[in-house]
C-alpha cells in the first residue's frame, strides 16, 4: 500500500517527544508498504529545516517537512494560525501524492482538512486518528467560548468522522465517546504504544541533582492542562511533612515553567527540581530509577479519555504511575495493580502516597515488575503497529 501520513508533529527517538507515527511507520516500510509522513516542525521534536518544504527520509520513511514551527510557548492565536498554515499546505499534498489510504491524525482537529480534501477530491480512503478529543476538550478547558465557534468546530469534527473509512481513537475512553455520541462502529482503540526494548533495558543513571529511588519523575509540557502546580505544592507538603529526602523531579518545557522555577527559588523549595527537554534515549535513566511515574491532568471530563505517552513509557520502564483521571486509565492501574488514582486537588494526599511509597521498597518493586509485564502485553510498539496496519489493509481491501 501507498499511506500518506498526515501529523503535525513526527519525531525520532532522538528528540523529545511521542515517537508513535515513525515507530509504526518503519514497521510497516519494513513490510513493504510505502509510507510518505506530512509534517511540520515542533519545537520538541528533532526535526529541523532549511527550506520552506523538505524531503527527508528516516529508516524508509519519507517525510515532508513543511518549515512551520509549533511550540506551545505560542500565544493562542499564534498557535491557532500555525494550525492553519499547515492544513492549508498540506492540502496540496492530499491532492498530489499518491495514496491508497490517507491517514489524518488529529488534535488539532484542522488537520481533517488535507483529509478532507483527499477524500472528496481525490477519492482517498480516509482514516482519521483521533488522537485527543477536538475541539471537546478545547471547549471544556474555556480554550473556544464562542458560540458560534463551538457550533462550527463541533460540525467539522462530525465532518471529518463522516468522511472516514474508519476511525482510530488513542483510548479506550475516546472510543466509547465517539461510539456513544455519533453512533459509528467502524471506530477501535490502538493507544500509544511503549518502545519495549528501549525503555526495558538497563540504562546508566546519569550524574544527576537527584537520587536514585529518592525522586517521583514527571515529563513531557509544564502546564495548565498538565496540572503542574499540584506537583509543585505536593513538593511543598512534603517539606511540611519532613520529607524533603523525596524529591520531584520534572523533566520537560511549558508556559508555567519559568514561574514555577521562581516560586521555588523564591520559597526555598529544593525537592522541587526541573530537567530541559532531553532525547528519549537520556531519558531512560532517569525513569527506569524513579521511585514512581507522574502522570498529572487537570481534572475535567474530557481529560479522562486521554492517552500520555509517559503512562505506556514509564510501565514499560518497569514504574508504577500516579495519575489523577476517572477514566480509563485509572481502570486499567486497578484491575492490574501498577499504580495509584488520587485527587487531582490535592497535593497533600500525592505527599502521602509517595511517602508510602518510598518506605515500602518491595511492594514496590512487585508493582513495577507486573508494570513491565502488562507493559508487554498490552502496549507494546510492534503488536499496536501490526493492529493499525491490519486495519488499513481492511479499508483499502474494501469496496468505497
């Protein structure tokens, strides 16, 4: 098969971000598929540029890269007007390349328009990748609060289902949702998926500002929707408890970042310690030694489907995981036994836990063994790839 791969922000293991689209895209070159990858440059992401379009190829995967730079350090109408740079751009695509199945691989939800245009003016089969739910949870976070925006966006998002062979969701959580308000059953769940080996693997703990074993690691943006200020005072309570041996440790970019910094500068708070953005091969270490794995949202509806990548890395690194969502993911932590759902309000009950945590070693070390197993069961990059790429076949073995 020809797969055109449209998504904003393809990265390799040597940058700082989600590896998902290259790690299942080299599996399916391997199996003799041609895949061509639309993207941009995101500031975490390894990619870079020197023309305004390039060709780049990565292990047979050829990669369009459209120099527009995505950071989320962007103001809201910056990011908003990248979006569309990119969706208009990359349209040109969805009407030249050549494709049996087109794959458009949302949030933002302005990707659907290359999708769109390869389905109806073209005739490409089309598989839309929901990978978070837009714009619900733009509109759940006060993100859109127009009325007429709300209804304009909500219309294009049953678009872009509509116009689909088949839809791919990140979560179980996104999939009942779709399930539930559009009643479509050509939809499954192929989550985001934990590189086995790499993250298994014994890695060498860096020289480091921390402790093994003494430390709760979070990575990836620092941020509102991340819930970042609850690690923060969580920080702070275990001073009050007199359990400033426990540190935590974020590793990662984001608009809170700087006054978070200040605050514990300012306020004296040493076990409150941050980390720049690193390749995932550095970052191995400092997981995979980590007492516990953060896995904080702010605590809204729509934030229960999410899928974050740190979740299916830090299992896979043999860690149990903390996490604040009443969704499926917190399912999953108790029918398995591989972590802990607190409340996303409350920093004193995270201290606790991880005071627990940290004097209770060997059930610990159980937990993360069953972590690394459920890890290879479930999620492992390989299994996930050939599921996704099984149902591609589907769509294009089919009849329009």
């Amino acid at each position: 098969m020809k797969i055109v791969y449209f998504y904003q922000y393809f990265a390799t293991p040597k940058g700082s971000w989600g590896t998902r689209v290259y790690e299942f895209a080299r599996e399916w070159v391997e199996k003799g598929h041609e895949v061509t990858v639309v993207t941009s440059i995101y500031s975490k992401s390894d990619l870079t540029a020197t023309k305004f379009i390039e060709d780049q190829y990565f292990e047979g995967i050829h990669v369009k890269v459209l120099n527009i730079v995505i950071d989320n350090k962007q103001s809201f109408y910056k990011r908003i007007w990248t979006f569309l740079q990119y969706s208009i751009l990359s349209s040109y695509y969805a009407l030249t390349l050549k494709a049996d199945v087109v794959i458009a691989s949302s949030g933002p939800i302005t990707v659907g328009i290359p999708g769109l245009v390869a389905r109806y003016l073209r005739g490409r089969k089309l598989v839309f990748e929901t990978r978070d739910l837009w714009p619900e949870g733009a509109i759940e976070l006060g993100i859109i609060n127009n009325p007429l925006m709300k209804k304009l966006s909500y219309w294009f998002e049953k678009q872009c289902y509509k116009a689909s062979s088949y839809i791919i969701t990140l979560s179980p959580g996104m999939t009942q949702d779709i399930k539930r308000r559009f009643g479509i059953r050509n939809v499954d769940d192929v989550t985001n998926a934990a590189n086995i080996p790499l993250f298994s693997t014994p890695a060498p703990f860096p020289n480091s500002v921390v402790e093994p074993y003494n430390y709760a690691i979070y990575t990836g943006n620092i941020g509102m929707v991340n819930n970042s200020y609850w690690l923060y005072e969580a920080a702070k309570e275990l001073r009050k408890l007199g359990r400033s041996d426990i540190a935590i440790l974020m590793i990662g970019e984001g608009q809170q970042r700087e006054e978070l910094e200040e605050k514990a500068k300012k306020e004296g708070v040493t076990n409150f310690i941050r980390l720049g953005l690193m390749p995932k091969d550095k970052l191995v270490g400092y997981v995979q030694k980590a007492l516990v794995s953060l896995v904080p949202l702010k605590g809204t509806p729509v934030l229960d489907t999410s899928s974050p990548n740190k979740f299916f890395e830090s299992l896979a690194a043999g860690v149990p995981v903390i996490q604040n969502t009443q969704g499926w993911m917190k399912d999953f932590l108790n029918e398995h036994n591989v972590g802990f759902t607190l409340n996303p309000n409350d920093p004193e009950e995270l201290a606790k836990t991880l005071i627990w945590m940290k004097d209770n070693p060997d059930r610990i070390q159980h937990m993360g063994a069953k972590a690394l197993d459920v890890a290879t069961r479930f999620f492992d990059k390989d299994y996930l790839a050939d599921k996704m790429l099984h149902i591609l076949e589907d769509v294009h073995a089919a009849k329009q």
